[in-house]
C-alpha cells in the first residue's frame, strides 16, 4: 500500500453541499493508493468505534483519519491499470490506484466526510448506492448536486444511519464510467448487538462486474450492452481470483454486488447458505431459508452466511456457464462431430494463428497450447491438484481447513483427502448395453473425434 502526501497539492477545492462543517476545509486527508491485486488482510480499528473488518477479495480498505469526531476519506477518481489475471492487464478507470476502488468501513451512527478528487478526464460524481442521506448527497449529477469538474475536489459529509451492505459508483456519464471499472464497496457495520446481524469470524465481500475488451487489447469497449466477455469478481477473473480461506467451524458471510448489466446466480458447493442481508439491511431472521444458489440482479446486494464444517476446496462460482471463462467470441460456430482437417491445413498456410474450436466439445481448448494475441488469457485455464480446471471468469474456491488459525487468511494449498474419498475409475467388467431395436435404425450419423494435434490417424469411432 503506497501514501503519497500533500497529494495534488493546489487542486481546487469545491464543496457538495453548503451544509459542510468548516472544518472540512481545514486541509485535504492524505490520500492512500494500492496498485497490488493480491487481497490485503483485514483493516483493524485504531481510531473511532470499533468493528469486525471485512476482507475485500483481490481488494482492500480504504484508510480514515479522525477530524473532530468526524471520520474523514479521500477517494481520488483516476486512470487505473488493473491485473485481470497473470498475463492480462486492463486501462480502466478506478479509486485511488484500482478497479474497484477500495471498501469504505464505518460504523452506524458515525458522521462521515469524503473527499473526491476528481483526475478522469471529464466530470464525475459519487452516488452512495442504499445510503439513507440528505438528497443534495446522493451524488446525482445535474439532479442534486454540480458535476465535479476534472482537477476539483468536492466533499460529501452524511451519517451512516443504518448498518448494512452497500456500494459506491458514478452517477454520471454512467455508461462510460461503471464500464471502464468505477465502483467500489461500502460496509456500514452495526454499533451495537443486532438482532439480525450475527457475529462471523470471517467476513469477505466483492463487486461483480463484466467487461467487454477485444483479445489483444487493453481498454474496455464502452458501448456494449449485451455481449460481455469478461465476467469479473472485483475486475478480476479465474484464476486471478484469490481463494476465500477460512477455518473448519467459522461462521463465514459474504457480501456481493452486482453493478454488471445482467443477473447472476451464485452457487456455493458443499454448502447451504442463508440470506442474512439485502439492499435494503438485515434479513429479519423468520424471513430466512436456507439455499445453495442465489439470484444477484443489476443493482442489488445480498449478504449470504453459513458454516463452514466441511473440509476441502469448495467451488463458488455463477451458474452461467458462459460467466466461467475467459475472453471468447460471439459469433464462433458450434463444431463438435466436424472433421475440419484439411480445411485447417489449407488455411494455415494462409492465417498461421487460425484456431479450430471445439471438434469434440470445448474441452479441447484447454488441451491445446495455442498462440494468443498479446494481454489475452485462455477462455477456460487454470490447474487444480488433479489436471485443468477448464474454468474462467466468475469462479474460485472456498478453502476450509481445521488447521487454518483465526484471522489466518493465506491460502493453505491443495485439500488432502482423506483415504478413500475422492472418485475413482471403475475397473471392473462394464455390462452391455441393450438398446431398443428401433434406435439402431435411425441415420444417427456415428460422431468421430481426434485428439488435438492429430492427422487423419487420430480419428476414433
């Protein structure tokens, strides 16, 4: 984490509202800067009331000083670049060095000043996304309050009047800004014992997000509506994604929101979970049921929790298929059961890089060691302890060892399973299998398949 004093000393400074204390304008807080993509371990208290911290997967949390009894930040909207994964860097637009920005910790009833130094090119503004606030701080650009010009400073102050899960984002030039990766997270944590909130010994929370950045390139294509290619957690994708490393018995809650453009259900393996928490604060705890996927739509948040009491390297992904892997084209055609030999052979003496996709499925591609243009990952990559992962995008692991200790959040390496537990190959006698007479009648054409790299030879019936 990098400090940087007397930052942007000289830059204008404007003011949100004329309703903020004069000693906001006694000086601008130093602000602090991250540029690593690794998640950084929990920030504890030293000033104001104290709190279980969150751990920002692949993120961190946003440093404050007290100034009067008044918790005071200072975010500064800039040019960003973001590792997605080793390999693959992105030009986006973020908060104090990164995409997302850094998580905002207060607690509720606290008074709460931030300032935003705007360096983007054009205006900006920052809506507190589920904040209970004075209207003229909700950061609507034109609505209720002046854009930011580029190189001014505005500041908004508000109490954190209720504990929940919430977000940061602009509400200006939307389109382009929450597409080239501004947002970032914001915990309001509860002051005293909750009735709906219960205490966790771990606590992690992301943003979900999708680019749509051409392969070879670095900069986020701004005018996509639909067709995304890269699926992130906090603008980060498998496996640039870090493991959730927890200990055997830990009550554990996650956080997450969505700022894509499209839902996503997030499916924990190994696991139930309930939903502690929503938008709109803490689930009243008659109103739970316990699942192991749930629905995240555009805009919203949702708190799950559960126990952590079984071992082992638990998957915890989005169930749509095309949101686990990695940058890929729209328009490729489905090529399983096609012989496409020669005319692969003819084409490469014409287009070196050509890449046949998918003869037997899309598993070939994780098979095959291709060229790719430069800044571009594999669409489906990554090695676990028993071979390729076939996976990408919106996809990690959920780590749970009885050794890990409290507040111990690195990541303990492959699960060793017990004797006798993981699946194995049959090998015994395999019995036959009688078909009706009808279906052998049928011009069901018989499906040949090659192994990648193969010639005419490697055909298998």
């Amino acid at each position: 984490m990098n400090s940087r004093r007397q930052f942007f000393r000289g830059a204008g400074l404007a003011v949100a509202a004329a309703a903020v204390a004069k000693p906001a304008l006694a000086g601008l807080p130093e602000p602090v800067l991250q540029t690593k993509p690794d998640t950084q371990p929990p920030l504890i208290p030293n000033t104001g009331r104290p709190y279980n911290p969150v751990v920002t997967l692949n993120g961190w949390t946003l440093p404050w000083r007290m100034n009067r009894g008044v918790k005071e930040f200072h975010l500064v909207a800039e040019p960003v670049v973001r590792e997605f994964a080793p390999g693959m860097v992105a030009h986006l637009w973020g908060y104090n060095g990164q995409s997302p920005g850094p998580t905002i910790e207060v607690v509720e009833g606290d008074r709460v000043r931030i300032f935003v130094t705007n360096r983007l090119p054009e205006h900006t503004s920052i809506h507190w996304h589920g904040q209970r606030l004075p209207n003229g701080m909700d950061g609507v650009g034109g609505l209720t309050q002046p854009q930011i010009p580029s190189g001014k400073t505005f500041v908004y102050e508000f109490e954190a009047r209720r504990p929940g899960t919430f977000m940061y984002h602009p509400h200006a030039d939307e389109m382009t800004q929450m597409a080239m990766g501004m947002m970032g997270f914001w915990v309001t944590h509860p002051k005293n014992k909750h009735p709906s909130i219960d205490e966790v010994q771990r606590d992690f929370c992301f943003l979900l997000s999708a680019y749509d950045i051409d392969p070879g390139s670095y900069t986020p294509r701004v005018n996509t509506m639909l067709d995304f290619n890269l699926w992130t957690w906090n603008s980060r994708v498998f496996p640039g994604i870090d493991s959730l490393n927890v200990r055997l018995g830990d009550k554990v809650r996650i956080r997450v929101g969505n700022l894509t453009m499209t839902n996503h259900p997030i499916h924990l393996h190994g696991h139930e979970f309930y939903i502690s928490g929503t938008d709109g604060g803490p689930t009243p705890k008659s109103a739970r049921w316990m699942e192991v996927t749930t629905d995240i739509a555009v805009g919203q948040m949702r708190d799950i929790e559960f126990l952590a009491d079984e071992e082992g390297d638990w998957a915890f992904h989005c169930h749509k298929s095309h949101h686990t892997m990695n940058a890929m084209g729209h328009s490729v055609p489905t090529m399983i059961g096609v012989d496409h030999t020669d005319m692969v052979r003819r084409l490469h003496k014409l287009v070196p890089d050509y890449m046949v996709m998918g003869e037997r499925g899309m598993a070939d591609m994780a098979e095959m060691e291709m060229p790719l243009p430069d800044n571009t990952l594999p669409m489906m990559t990554g090695q676990g302890q028993y071979g390729s992962l076939e996976m990408g995008g919106m996809f990690t692991t959920v780590k749970v060892r009885r050794q890990q200790k409290p507040r111990d959040y690195s990541d303990p390496g492959w699960f060793k399973h017990p004797p006798g537990t993981v699946a194995y190959e049959w090998k015994g006698a395999a019995p036959e299998v009688k078909r009706p007479e009808s279906s052998l009648k049928d011009n069901t054409p018989a499906l040949k398949v090659r192994k990648p790299g193969a010639g005419h030879g490697g055909h298998q019936h």
